[in-house]
C-alpha cells in the first residue's frame, strides 16, 4: 500500500478575518481533519463551513498524487450522490409553483418509451421516487460498474420491474429512482434534464464551475481520485440514470453557494432557497432516529443535535454534506478517496455541534 504524504496547507477564510474566527474551533477543525486523513491515507481533503455567518474554506493535501498539486478552493470534486439534493430542489420548485403535485404519478411525464403498456412505474409517484420509497432496487440487477448502461437498456429494464413490495410502503435507497425522477423532471418542463438544471439552479446561483462534464480547459483543475487501496480510480462514468442521481462534479467555491441556499442565508433567488426547504422536510420514517426528505435525510441524535445531511461517492471520491438548520451552520467534505459515511457523519456532527 503506497503511504501517503500529507501536506496541510493554510486555512483560507472569506468574509473575515482569522481574528473573527475562534482559534479554538480552528484547531479542532484542524485537528479533525488531520485524523481523518491519517486515518484513511486521504490524499486531499476541502472543507466548506459556514459558521456565525461566515463562509469558511479549509484546505488540505493534494488533488493528485502524482503532480502532488494541492486542493484549493477551485479544486473539481466528483460529488456523487450530492446530485440528488439539486435533482429534488428542482422538483419542490416545481410542485411549489404549482406545476407538480407531489402525489401524482409520473407516467405522464416519462419517456414514451415507458409509456407502451401498462408499466408499474408509471404508477410511481414523484415523492416516492425522491423519497426512495418506488420499490426500486439501488441499481439494475444486470449491471456492472465499469460498463456502460445505455438509455435503451434502462427503459428495457424498467418495462419489465416488477416491485418487491407495495409502492411507497418501505424505504429502500435507489439511485435508478432519481435517475426516472430526472427524466420525469425533464418530461414535465419539456426539456432536456440538464439544460433545465443547468438554466434553473445553477445558473441563478452563479455556480459556474458545478457541471457533469469537465471542459478541457479546467482538466487542471479536476482531483484525481483514489480506491480504498490509493490506486488512481478511473472518471465517474455516465449511466441513463446518472444525470439526477449522481452525475455532478462541482468546486468548494460552489458548493458554498449552495450550502448557504440550503440554510436561507445569502442572496440565491427566494424561489430556489424556499424550494430547498420544503425539499429539507421530513416524509418517511427511516428509523427511530432519521427521516427522510426529498433526497435529504434529517437525523436526531439522543443529545437532542439535529443535522440534515446527504452522502455522496463515486469510485474515487466521497462527499457530505449537512446543516444546522437551527444553528444557521452547515458544511461541505469534499474528498478524493472512497471514505466511509459513517465516518464523514462523525465528523459533521462534531463541528457543527461546536457552532455557537
């Protein structure tokens, strides 16, 4: 196993001085964050908090091993998972103008070619699909993670599911149910997913460098990302329902953009930072501890903490990101290594237990 050098480099803070930053939080931050990276050989490491007000940066390690470049604030990141918290604000901004009803089915608004019979999904409704309460299986019981997975064949796939349980009765997390929720976002609006992504929340939110594709010109600037082993992990390959489920690459410059949208603070559209909180509300009850929104979790721990959060990992990489809604606090891990969630939760929950 290759040993890692770790290379910590200077706190970057936006919007303040380090004066106006308790010293005591900074070093527990610090000192978290060299753990984590101990812990796990992680070769880089961002951080994006907003605290008392405050957009905080903090960046450490490399984005690539080999050119030893470090993480910055401009530093591309596969997000994962993190894409369905942007697939559901665009449909609670649909169903908060009026366009969707949060109940309805989505057969309407599918593809045609899931519209030839009388499909089950097509019964499906959006907030069981947000919800992860479709039936749907994680991913296609056929597929294999380093092949392509074709619209064709999803449609395929989908024409013939048969659900295990009764629609909306059990949780059970689906990437492939964000990915019809996408196409049925797209069917809805009449255009193509990303394009309306792209025109109605990243574009009004100024995040400039969130994208699915990296151009050429940025290549510099995007992390390599590490298995579990620290061997390099091949670019997180688009699949039919990747678009709204996990397709998104982003920076901590933007992802700040959008965990303060998240907590109703800055100056995002209101449109966008009510929508964001009707997504944040509870639906379905995981456990005795945890309720599931429109992709977002909210968990109450038996301290009385409560933290809204989502996870994210592609091959290569592992996101979180949670809030303190009652704190006005949130952050943002960005890694370029597989990292466990449990462990990004660990971490979530000690920092922003410590915002006061």
């Amino acid at each position: 196993m290759k040993k890692i050098l770790f290379i910590f480099l200077a706190t970057i803070c936006i919007g303040s001085s380090f004066a106006d930053v308790n010293p005591a939080y900074t070093q527990i931050i610090n000192s978290m964050a060299e753990q984590l990276m101990q812990n796990n050989q992680t070769p880089g490491l961002a951080l994006v908090i907003f605290h008392q007000g405050k957009p905080l940066f903090f960046t450490y390690g490399v984005a690539n091993q080999t050119t030893r470049q470090p993480v910055t604030q401009q530093t591309i990141f596969e997000i994962g998972s993190l894409t369905k918290t942007f697939t559901a604000t665009l449909l609670a901004m649909q169903v908060q103008a009026g366009k969707i009803k949060l109940n309805a089915a989505v057969g309407p608004y599918l593809p045609k070619e899931l519209q030839v019979g009388q499909e089950v999904i097509n019964q499906v409704t959006f907030e069981q699909l947000a919800t992860h309460t479709a039936s749907l299986p994680k991913v296609p019981p056929d597929f294999e993670p380093d092949e392509a997975y074709d619209s064709a064949r999803f449609f395929d796939f989908l024409i013939h599911w048969q659900p295990s349980y009764p629609l909306g009765s059990k949780w059970h997390y689906s990437n492939i149910g964000f990915g019809v929720l996408s196409y049925a976002l797209a069917g809805a609006v009449k255009q193509d997913f990303w394009n309306y992504l792209q025109n109605d929340l990243l574009k009004p939110l100024a995040m400039n460098q969130t994208t699915y594709f990296v151009p050429a010109i940025e290549e510099s600037q995007y992390a390599q990302g590490y298995f579990a082993d620290n061997e390099p992990a091949p670019r997180w390959m688009m699949m039919a329902w990747k678009p709204g489920s996990g397709a998104l690459r982003s920076t901590p410059n933007d992802m700040m953009k959008f965990l303060q949208a998240n907590l109703n603070v800055g100056d995002a559209p209101i449109a966008i930072r009510q929508a964001m909180q009707f997504a944040q509300q509870s639906y379905f009850k995981i456990n005795d501890r945890t309720m599931q929104g429109l992709a977002w979790a909210t968990t109450t721990f038996p301290n009385g903490q409560k933290i809204v959060w989502k996870d994210g990992a592609t091959a290569g990489f592992s996101t979180f990101i949670a809030l303190a809604p009652d704190k006005h606090a949130g952050l943002v891990i960005m890694i370029n290594k597989k990292t466990k969630s449990k462990e990004l939760m660990k971490f979530a929950k000690i920092v922003l237990n410590g915002v006061q």
